[in-house]
C-alpha cells in the first residue's frame, strides 16, 4: 500500500434480509461478525477515512430471485443496513443489484470523486458479493484489505475458498 494512499472502508450487504433471524437469504456467521464490523467502522471514523456501505437493492421481478430466494428488495426494511451498523449522515450508502459492487453502480465513481486508492472490506458473503467485489476492486487497481474477522460466508468451505482467492489470486491482503 502507498504511504500516502487514501483509504474506504467498505461494508458489504449488511442488511437484515441477511442477518435478520427470519431473513430469506440469511448468513449463519453474519451476526458473529457484527462486532468486528462495528470495530472497524469505528476504527475508520477515528482515522478520517471515508465509510462506504454497499448494499444490494433489487427491483422486486429482478432475475437474481431465479437463483436466489427474492431478498433486498430496493425500499423494504429487508434491504436496509442493520441498526447496529447504521450508516451515519457523512457515510455514502450505495446500491447496487449484482453480486459485485462496482458493476452498474455508483461506486467507482465516489471513489475516483474521493480520490481513494486503499479499500478496506468487510461484509457478507464472503464467496460472492465480498468476492466479486474484491476482485472488480483490483482489476481497477485498487489496493485491498480484507479483514477475515469482519467478513461472512454462507458456508465454512465457500468462506475459506474466498478468502484464499482473494489472496492468493486477486493480491488482496487477507488480515
């Protein structure tokens, strides 16, 4: 990482239709790593950094419920990020409606706005959407911290799978 390198932390799909104890796409790990999440937020409030939450937000025939149970529906409570973790007026919420944040989403262009050039990931699940997001992020050059204590995945052996990707393929530092 640039010594002078300006960083975002960025919080994937913290949302209750995937920690929420009924939620239809729930994350069996997602509530372990709240605290770890709610850490680094404040971690990143203390350094200056920007927070960006990047949250799915589907239109309700959106052809991702033809693999995956309808969940995040852009304006039910199911696609809003948990009170734990609540976004502060300062922090950009961005949506997005695929499995990686960047794709037809705003952004790259907040980062490039910010002058980011350091993402620091946290969030849900950690196969896909921290995935895909990871690796949009370094294909657009961008230096990558995952953080594993604060990421989640559907399953124990798609989690590990992900993490070593990011890492080992992708060049993401994986702390």
């Amino acid at each position: 990482m640039q010594a002078n390198a300006k960083t975002a932390l960025v919080v994937i799909d913290m949302l209750n239709d995937f920690i929420s104890k009924d939620a239809p796409l729930r994350v069996p790990d997602a509530e372990k790593i709240v605290p770890a999440v709610a850490r680094r937020i404040e971690q990143a409030r203390a350094a200056g950094d920007a927070i960006i939450y990047v949250c799915d937000g589907h239109d309700p025939d959106d052809a991702e419920f033809n693999l995956w149970p309808p969940h995040a529906v852009h304006g039910t409570p199911g696609a809003t990020v948990i009170d734990a973790l609540a976004p502060q007026p300062q922090d950009l919420v961005i949506r997005k409606q695929r499995f990686s944040g960047f794709y037809q989403s705003e952004l790259e262009a907040a980062l490039r706005e910010l002058g980011i050039s350091h993402l620091q990931v946290t969030g849900t699940v950690t196969n896909i959407c921290v995935l895909y997001t990871v690796a949009d992020a370094r294909a657009r050059g961008y230096d990558v911290t995952v953080f594993r204590d604060a990421v989640a995945g559907l399953d124990p052996e798609d989690h590990r799978f992900a993490l070593r990707q990011m890492e080992t393929v992708l060049g993401a530092r994986v702390v």
